[in-house]
C-alpha cells in the first residue's frame, strides 16, 4: 500500500479518506493518532492490523465539536459536564456509557467508550473534513513509544496505512488523561497533560486507579539487556533511577560501572558527566520531561543504545504521567531511592 503525505492545506483529502473507509494518521496535542470512521466497523478493524494491536483493547473516539459527545454517549452524569466544561478541547479523555450504535470493534465489545476532543487545530480541522467521529489509537505499531513527530509515524506505519498528515510535534508529549465517568466517583485510568491537582479542582474526591504505578519488588535487579516489555518501549533496556540528585547520579555511575553494550542516559537534573555512549536531555521540569521522553527513547535506538538508564525526581503535577510511563518503558525496573 501506498501511504500518502497530507499536510494542512490538503486535509478535504485526508477526511475523503476516511470516508472512504481509509485509516489515516494524525498530529494531536499529546501524540500522534491513527485515524479511521469510528462508525464504520470495517474501517476500524484495519486499525488494528495496521498497529498488531490486539482486538480486546478498545480504543478513544476522537470529536471536534461538543455538541457529538451525546451522539456517542447514552449517559453524561455531573462529573463528566464538569470535566468537558472545564478541559475540552484538551489532553484528556473521559470513559461514558456508549450509544448503541458504536461499533463493538471501537470499544472491544464494552458498554463504554472513551470520547476525547482535541484542542490542535489540524486535528479538529481533520475530524470536521471526515464529517465523522474518527477512533484512533496512538499511531505506533504495538508496543512501541507513541509517536510524538511525524518522521517516527512513517517509520512505524509506512506502507501499512493509506495516509498520515504531516504536523508539528506533540507538545503535551504522552497519551491523554483517561478519566472513567461510567460510575462515581470518577477515576483516573491514566495520567496525562490533565494533571490529578488541575482534576480535583472540578472533582474535589476524584479517584487514581491503583495500575498506574507498577514497579520491582524487593530483592528484584535491574538486567541489562534483558526481558521485552509490552508498552512504550524500544528496542533499549530502561531502567528508572528514581530520588534526589545525589542518589540517582551516584547510583546510575555504578550501573554505568557494570553495564554491558552500548549505555545511555536520560537526565533530568543535566549537571552531571556520565561515563556513557549517549547522553540525552529529558526535561528539567516534569513537564518538559513528558514533552520529550517517547522522542528521546526513540533517538537512543537511532543511536544503537543497548541500555538506558533514566534519571526521574517527581516535582509537579506532571510526574505522576511522566513516572508511569517511565515505569512501563523499563518494564517495571525502578532502583527508587528510600
Ligand atoms: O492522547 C491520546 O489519548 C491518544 C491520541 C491519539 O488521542 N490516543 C491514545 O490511544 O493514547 P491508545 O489507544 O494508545 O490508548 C487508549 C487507552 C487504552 O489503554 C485503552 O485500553 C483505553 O484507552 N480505553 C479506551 N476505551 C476504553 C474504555 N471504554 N474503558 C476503559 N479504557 C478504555
Ligand atoms: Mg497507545
């Protein structure tokens, strides 16, 4: 198949595509989508070939006007008007009980379904063009970090898919806040640009699901390299060296000391010199830590690193997104300090 490059001045084209039952990739404010009619269950279905996602696991219909929100949900309970009052457009998604109609291919056969609005204008410009409700997932091939930049999009789905839009990069960086407002009190499936401080302002006794965080138990070591992960990882082996700056730099010069192949380094605090094949900046702040993070694992595995080991102190409403994605990069190897 051939992938056609759109850009913002022919985006009729990409939203002909999608009617035409096509799957098209595309820029949005947290990372790139992969994009097909979310009513058209045909067209769906080849979103999941395209990324070798497994078809249990359902995926976010994306809207640019509120107004569709009731199309696609039989029930908008308080806690959700608050949350689209409040943050849409924007980097959040919220999980609502489904109308009928919505294909059991877009929501993996539950009675719920994530609806999110993005604020980036190609996207609403897009969506508006397909004149349809378009689901996307992240437009990485499975397991992979999510895209952040168009090149990593036509990298992983050149040739699979029938179009991608080329945009800027991703500011916000990792994937949406997921907010479940199927039942109260609301819960927070997944962190994100939204961040728990900014959601308690609308919903004081919101929740956070306990998955978020997962990390090694006591006695477990980090290897290197070792084990495949299932989420956001490269083709390097990550560890998260999580503290205060004396910690985590003392700490990762020892890993250095022992590891095998090519080593890399994601900073934070930045003021310090590895012994290391790579070291690459993730973000002074938590913030600019999210913005970077699935672009610089992609350029340790540009640069051939075996090994990377994460430097992560959690100082603002960021972290909490930033260190669950961290975490699943490395497959749930932490060394934190006390
Ligand atoms: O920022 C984002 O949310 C990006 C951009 C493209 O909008 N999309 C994204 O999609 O991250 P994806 O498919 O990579 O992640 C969606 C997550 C999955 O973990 C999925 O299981 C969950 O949302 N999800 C979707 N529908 C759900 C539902 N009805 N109930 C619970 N979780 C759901
Ligand atoms: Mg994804």
């Amino acid at each position: 198949m051939k992938t056609i490059i759109f850009n913002e001045n022919n985006l009729e084209q990409a939203g002909k595509l999608i009617r035409d039952g096509g799957v098209v990739a595309f820029p949005t404010e947290t990372v790139y989508g992969l994009g097909a009619d979310a009513m058209n269950p045909e067209a769906v279905k080849k979103i999941f070939s395209a990324k070798g996602r497994p078809s249990d696991n359902p995926l976010i219909v994306h809207i640019a006007d509120k107004k569709d929100i009731s199309k696609i949900a039989r029930e908008i309970p308080y806690e959700a008007e608050k949350i689209i009052d409040r943050f849409m457009p924007g980097p959040i998604t919220v999980i609502l009980k489904k109308q009928p109609g919505i294909p059991n291919e877009v929501t993996a056969g539950l009675d719920t379904v994530g609806i999110r609005f993005p604020s980036n204008i190609t996207a609403q410009r897009f969506i508006k063009e397909a004149g349809a409700p378009i689901a996307a997932p992240s437009a990485n091939l499975s397991g992979k970090p999510s895209p952040t930049s168009w090149k990593y999009v036509l990298e992983d789905m050149d040739g699979r898919i029938d179009g991608i839009i080329e945009g800027e990069n991703c500011d916000v960086g990792v994937e949406s806040t997921i907010v479940d407002c199927s039942s109260s009190p609301a819960t927070i499936l997944r962190p994100g640009g939204v961040t728990p401080e900014m959601l308690k302002e609308v919903i004081p006794d919101i929740k956070i699901d306990k998955g978020i965080l997962k990390q090694l138990g006591k006695g477990e070591q980090p290897k290197c390299p070792g084990m495949k992960y299932k989420h956001y990882a490269p083709e390097a082996d990550v560890t998260v060296i999580e503290g205060g700056r004396a910690f985590v730099q003392g700490e990762i010069d020892r890993l250095l000391s022992k590891a095998e192949g090519k080593t890399g380094v994601l900073t934070m605090f930045g003021d310090h010199k590895y012994n290391a094949g790579a070291v690459l900046h993730g973000g002074s702040t938590n913030e600019e830590y999210a913005s970077n993070l699935f672009m610089r694992l992609r350029e340790f595995d540009e640069l051939g690193v075996d090994c990377v080991f994460a430097e992560f102190q959690e100082q603002d409403g960021y972290g909490l997104a930033v260190r669950n994605r961290l975490y699943k990069s490395a497959g749930g190897k932490v060394i934190k300090e006390n």
